[in-house]
C-alpha cells in the first residue's frame, strides 16, 4: 500500500491552497444565480486563482502547526478562505487607490470600464468600473465568510478562530479609512505607522498567525508570543512593499511605479522624506508627489529626492530593525523546531523579495 505524503513546504502548500480555492470556486458556479451574467463570476475565477503570495494562508497553516495542529485538509480550506478575503481587500484598495494594475494585468475596476467602454453601453464606464468591482470585493468577502466556516473542523474549532478572524476584517477596514484620513492629515511617519500596522501589517502576518493557532486551541501565552513575531515581521513586509511601489520594477511587481506617487499615498518612506528635505526639495515634492498628471520624468525627480533625503536609507533600516526584533520573538516563542524553522523562511521570503 502506498501512502501519499501531502506536501508542507511553501511551494506545496501553495498548491494545496490553490486547489482549494479552486475547488471551492468550482462548487459556487451551479448555484451561480439564473439570469445573472456570469462575467462577475468568471473574473473572479480567475482574479483569485491569478497567482500571488499566498502569504497570509501560509502564517495560518503554520500558527495551527506551531499550536499542535495536525497537517490535514480542514485547515488547509480554512487558510486558504484567507486568500479570498484578501481578494476582497486587493480589489477595495485598488477602486480606493485608483490602480488601473494588479498582478500584472488589470485592476477588477479597470476590467469593467474597458469592458463597458469597449461595448458601447449608456452610462459611464468609469462608475459602472467602480461599481461593480466594489460588488466583486464584497462577493470575495462572503465567499471567504463561507469557505471558512465549511473547512471541516469541529464548530467549536470554527469558533474560536473565527473571533479572531472577525477582528483581523474590522482592523483592516478601520485600516483603510485612516489611510484615507492620514491622506487628508499632517503625513507624520507616526501617522503612516499607525496607518501601515492597522491596515496591511497585522492582517498580513499577526492575525492569521493567530487565527491558525485559535482553530488549534492554543493557549494565550502562544497567541501572544505570535504577535511579538508578528507585528514587527508585518511591518516590515508593509515597508518594503512601500519601498517596491516606488523604487521597484513594474515587470515584476506587476504595478506601475506611477501609482502611490501620483495618489500622494502617505507613506512612511513619503514622510521621512519631507521631514528630512531641504527648502528647494520641499518645494518639489510639494509639486510632484500626488499630481494625478505626473510622468516617468517626475517621478525619477521624485526618486530622487527620496535618496537625497536619505529616506530610503533610513526605511532599509527600518525593515532590517524590525525583522531582527520579530525573528529574537519568534525565538522566544514556545513552538517545536519544524515551525520556527517555516516562520523564519516566511520571514525571509515577506522581506527579501521583489514583488
């Protein structure tokens, strides 16, 4: 009799993940309302299954395992219902951010403006764009509501995890207003912090970390040495996405390097650099950074200011400090050998990336 060993590497568990998700989303096409276009649904069939990180459902994998969890199907579904919140949250942010690009291709909204443009419909393309990604977004939110929940672990497992879950989605969405607010506030970095914590850097590593060690049952000293971990390790990954979306390459991050810059997104590495510039510098960033008109030429001026200030310099810095403080937490916190030794790969791969 051969026993078939189900891969736990981060490359198998992607393909795990991944065949869940498509699994799931196979399931919800019978029960796809009659009458309804199916594009909605097929452009999230394949927005999900796109590719990506897969970083969030590989903390939850691990905080289970680093709780006692056995390897096993139910909590390979319910990290891998993380990934479609996450969806949920990529396509929000983009109409909120205004990013025509995701992944390489085109943001949802963007999807459904040059569809309406391209068919000659009434109306207006960009609102119909806008509208309806915000529909896709809230479909993602209640799929991954539902696969959670059908992961097939005990209801009291469920439960527990799921308290949890609750808080990471109400941080993530108050995340996302006050990056709204801090785009209208004084662009302090203590403000950008706050920003980054709340909306990305805690939903990214600490919470889902958490979710998978509460579906485990394990005891509030863990859930708490998971946060040690977590917090800095989350914001770090924030800082050097921050980093990527000015300084890194679009072929490989999948976005235009135009985007934050032309938002005027209150960055950490933004707020340095105004509170190190001089009075000619200030002048110019007061020009370029958020001008919805800004080119190529612009924004190498504006990459430029950034190294002069030495903004750059001191966010490098910044990622390194804080990957340092969580890799000494998660030292510290009481999980066997197998799991410190995948948390400190993940740890690696969130920081010393491209993308």
């Amino acid at each position: 009799m051969t026993v078939t060993v189900a891969p736990t590497d981060a490359s198998g568990l992607r393909g795990r993940f991944d065949a869940e998700l498509a699994a799931f989303l196979d399931r919800q096409g019978p029960d796809w309302p009659d009458g309804a276009p199916r594009g909605v649904f097929t452009a999230l069939q394949r927005f999900v299954l796109a590719g990506g990180k897969r970083l969030r459902p590989l903390f939850c994998y691990w905080g289970w395992r680093g709780a006692g969890g056995e390897d096993g199907a139910p909590i390979v579904v319910a990290a891998a219902a993380l990934e479609l919140f996450h969806a949920f949250a990529l396509i929000h942010d983009d109409i909120l951010d205004g990013s025509d690009r995701r992944r390489g291709e085109p943001s949802v909204h963007r999807l459904f403006a040059d569809l309406h443009a391209r068919s000659s419909w009434r109306g207006d393309p960009e609102t119909y764009g806008r509208n309806t990604a915000l529909l896709c977004g809230d479909l993602c939110a209640a799929w991954s509501d539902q696969m959670f929940h059908e992961c097939g672990l005990p209801t009291e497992q469920v439960h527990r995890g799921y308290a949890m879950f609750a808080l990471m989605r109400t941080e993530v969405i108050a995340g996302e207003y006050l990056d709204l607010v801090s785009g209208v506030g004084d662009g302090s970095v203590a403000s950008a912090l706050t920003v980054i914590r709340m909306k990305a850097a805690r939903y990214t590593v600490t919470r889902p970390l958490q979710i998978g060690a509460a579906l485990a049952g394990g005891p509030p000293e863990l859930i708490e040495r998971l946060a040690d971990f977590g917090d800095p390790l989350g914001d770090a990954f924030q800082l050097r996405d921050d980093v990527l979306g000015v300084f890194g390459d679009p072929a490989v991050t999948g976005k235009s390097i135009l985007d934050d810059l032309r938002e005027g997104k209150p960055t950490v590495m933004m707020a340095l650099a105004r509170s190190a510039a001089d009075r000619t510098q200030t002048a110019r960033l007061r020009e370029l950074f958020g001008n919805p008109e800004l080119d190529a030429d612009g924004a190498a001026e504006l990459r430029t200011i950034i190294e002069a200030t030495g903004a750059r310099t001191r966010i490098e810095q910044m990622i390194r400090v804080r990957t340092e403080q969580a890799l000494a937490a998660l030292e510290r916190a009481p999980v066997d050998t197998a799991t410190r030794a995948a948390l400190i790969g993940l740890a690696e791969q969130a920081i010393d990336r491209r993308s």
